[in-house]
C-alpha cells in the first residue's frame, strides 16, 4: 500500500513538473510577444520625434513652417515602418 501511494505521489509531482513548466514557456512567450510589440512602438515613436524635430529647425533656418515639419513627419514614419520591417521580417 505505501509503495502504491509512492508511485501515484511520483506520478502526480510530475504531472505538476510539466504543467509548470508548460506555463513557465507560455509566460516567456508572452513576455517575448510584449517585448516585440514595445519596441515596435518605441521605433515608430522615436522615428517621428526625430522627424519632427529636426523638420522643426529646418522650418526655424529657413522660416519655411509647415512644410520641414511635414515632411519630417512624414519621413519619421517611413523610417519608423522601415526599421518595423526589418525588427518583424529579419527577426532581430
């Protein structure tokens, strides 16, 4: 009787030793799923900061506002989806 209890105590802390570890890879997936989508986010929002602030001071060299700023925004976000593009299919 003790030697059954034995081997269904085994039997049931290895059934728990995979289930967490199982949930261990599901937590590291999700982190690695959140970390991707941060930095996608951080690349689209520093590359438009940037555009802006530099279409900003050529707009206050030239006196030329709106139009710098304009287009450094729109320059920010092609260099913000270039950068998301090569993060997602390069897969670095």
């Amino acid at each position: 009787m003790a030697r059954a209890i034995g081997v269904i105590h085994k039997t049931v802390l290895r059934a728990l030793g995979c289930e967490v570890r199982a949930m261990q890879k599901d937590s590291k997936e999700l982190f690695a799923g959140l970390s991707t989508a941060a930095s996608i986010g951080w690349y689209m929002l520093s590359s438009v900061v940037v555009g802006i602030a530099i279409g900003r001071w050529i707009d206050g060299y030239f006196g030329s506002q709106p139009w710098a700023t304009i287009v450094g925004i729109v320059l920010g976000m092609v260099a913000g989806m270039w950068a998301i593009y090569k993060k997602v299919v390069g897969g670095k």
